[in-house]
C-alpha cells in the first residue's frame, strides 16, 4: 500500500514537473503569431550562423537552470563547444537557424571546452566572462532593457 501512494506521487509529481514541457508544443513563438515551436526539433541540430551568415556550428544542447529556464545553448563544431547566451540567440524556426550577433572574429574568441570538461556555467567569473564576448551584461538589467526595447 505504501509503495503504491509513494509510486502514485512520484508520478504525480513528474506529470506536475513536466506539464509545462509536454503543453509547450501549443504554446506559440510570439503572442499572436500563432506559430507553434517544437523545441527538440527546432533548436537541436540547427545550424548556428554568425552576423553575415557564416556558418559556425549546430546546437549540440541546452542548458537549464534549476528553475527550468534555458540559460545557454552549445554549439558544437569540429569536436569543441562553444557557450552561447539564450537571450542574444535569434531563431528562424522554419529555417532551423540560429543567428548570433557577433562577427566571426569575435566568436572565435569565445573560449571553447570539450564534451569531457564542461565549464561551470553558474559561477559569476564564466558567466561575466561569456557575457562579456557577446557585448552584453547577465542580469536583471538587460533582461529589464529587452523588454523595454519590445515595447511598441
């Protein structure tokens, strides 16, 4: 009886954990654009171009944090990893490409690991450091400046 309530909760407690996940396939891309965005296939595996369309890797994964908000994408290329802001991603879901704002010399700055040595993506040194080659700030502040810039 008792493993049958634990089982029964713990089931319970996984649909509740992943009912924002299974229901995001309804959810659109933007308010009112009623494009609907299936994450795995549209964001892994697509192409990772840098301003002027060249062409620097696929998403290999995604990184969440413990609240579930994707912080990162990696992009993979010829065996090394590069971490990407989510915030300064832009998405052509049809297209499956992902564009990200910086020219190729500075992309190739970027400091890169392997699959073997994934970096501390939560300390404040690599997250400031990350930040910093792709000319924004992590934060409250720029998330506050985004929105005030999405204003109509």
């Amino acid at each position: 009886m008792v493993r049958t309530v634990l089982h029964a909760a713990s089931s319970l407690a996984l649909l509740v954990a992943f009912s924002p996940l299974l229901t995001a396939q309804e959810r659109p891309v933007r308010p009112g654009t009623g494009k609907v965005v299936r994450a795995p296939r549209s964001i892994l595996g697509a192409r990772v171009d840098v301003q002027g369309g060249t062409r620097v890797g696929v998403v290999e994964d995604v990184v969440l944090s413990e609240e579930g908000v994707v912080d990162y994408l990696i992009v993979s290329q010829g065996g090394k990893m590069v971490t990407v802001p989510w915030d300064i991603a832009k998405f052509d879901y049809e297209k499956r490409v992902v564009t990200v704002p910086v020219t190729q010399e500075v992309y190739q700055k970027v400091p890169t690991y392997t699959t073997e040595r994934y970096p501390n993506f939560y300390t404040p040194e690599y997250r400031t450091e990350v930040y910093k080659y792709y000319g924004v700030k992590p934060g409250a502040a720029r998330r506050l400046d985004r929105r005030l810039d999405r204003r109509p």
